[in-house]
C-alpha cells in the first residue's frame, strides 16, 4: 500500500497508528485474566485469517502489530484484521 492509502485506512481504525513499517494498536485491560482472554481471542482470530500479528503482552495490557511480510509492508489484510481484533471488544 502506498502511505497514501494506508493514512486513509488509519482514519477509519481508531487507536491504530503506522509504527516501524507495522500498524499497531494498544489495548489495556483491568487484570491479568482479562488481557489473557484477549490475547486468546486475538490468536484465533489470527489462525481463521491465516494472518497472524506480533504481540506484545503485559499484566494488563496486549499491543497488537500487524504487517505482510510477503509484501514487505501494510497491505488490506492488515486493517481487515486490526478490524476484527476490535470487534473483539465490542
């Protein structure tokens, strides 16, 4: 995607920011049980897409990266799926 088109998509993603060639989204939580559930979710999410995003876990809170390696950048997979992981919550 050109930075074009993913700033277009970014503004349809609330929370969602282009960090170091990925987009990524902070999520937190109120407790441990809460954060793992999420990351549970995410990873089935994950594995119905075949798409599957780098995460960062703490106590109460899941940062959540995606990017296609195959195309060496963001492609619409990226924000299908950032879309599916916030329907997550709600």
């Amino acid at each position: 995607m050109t930075a074009g088109e993913i700033a277009r998509h970014l503004a349809d993603a609330p929370g969602w920011a282009l960090v170091d060639g990925a987009i990524q989204k902070r999520y937190d939580f109120a407790d441990y049980h809460r954060t793992m559930a999420f990351v549970n979710a995410v990873a089935w999410v994950a594995h119905a897409e075949d798409h599957h995003p780098d995460l960062l876990v703490g106590y109460n809170r899941c940062t959540v990266r995606f990017n296609t390696h195959a195309v060496g950048g963001i492609s619409i997979n990226d924000f299908i799926c950032a879309a599916k992981v916030d329907a997550l919550l709600g």
